[in-house]
C-alpha cells in the first residue's frame, strides 16, 4: 500500500515562538531537525545557551545551601557548647547543696 499526501509547507515554529527569547528559539529549531544526523543530541543540546542561566541558578543555590550548612552545624555546635557549660555548672552547683 502505498500513500501520495500532497506536499504542505508550514508556517514554521518560530512564528508561534514571537515572545520566546533567541536562544530557546535556537534551541527548539535544532530539536526539531527532522533527519536524526542533523539535530542536536541531548548532550549538546544540554550545553546549549539557554541552558546555561538554570545551571548559573543550580550553583547559586548550592553554595546557599552549603552557606546555610555550615550557619546550621556553627549553632549546632554552639548550642551544644552552651548546653555542656550550663550542665557543668548545674552539676557544680547541686555538689555545694
């Protein structure tokens, strides 16, 4: 069985894509090569420019969350150091009673 469409043009994508920036613009055309040879892997597509403010903002937040790690362990420690005096000095204290 054999079929015979006739042959459309479309509009193309970036015309739906108006408001989009150039590079997902970019990106999105090199995804949607139709010959597999020609479009962009996963890997490339990954390095891509559009991709490179979401990994600004992963490492942004890394180093937040290794800030507040460290703020976090500092307290820790201090509560505990706090804790021991106030037991040492509860122990003195009940040796005099």
């Amino acid at each position: 069985m054999e079929f015979d469409f006739p042959k459309n043009e479309g509009t193309g994508i970036l015309k739906l894509l108006q408001n989009a920036s150039e590079d997902v613009k970019d990106l999105i055309v090199k995804l949607l090569v139709y010959n597999p040879d020609n479009r962009i892997t996963a890997s490339q597509a990954l390095k891509h420019p559009w991709f490179r403010e979401i990994k600004e903002q992963e490492q942004m937040m890394k180093q937040q969350s290794a800030v507040t790690t460290q703020s976090v362990r500092h307290n820790f420690v201090d509560s505990l150091s706090q804790y021991s005096k106030m037991s040492d000095e509860l122990a003195g204290n009940s040796e005099v009673l």
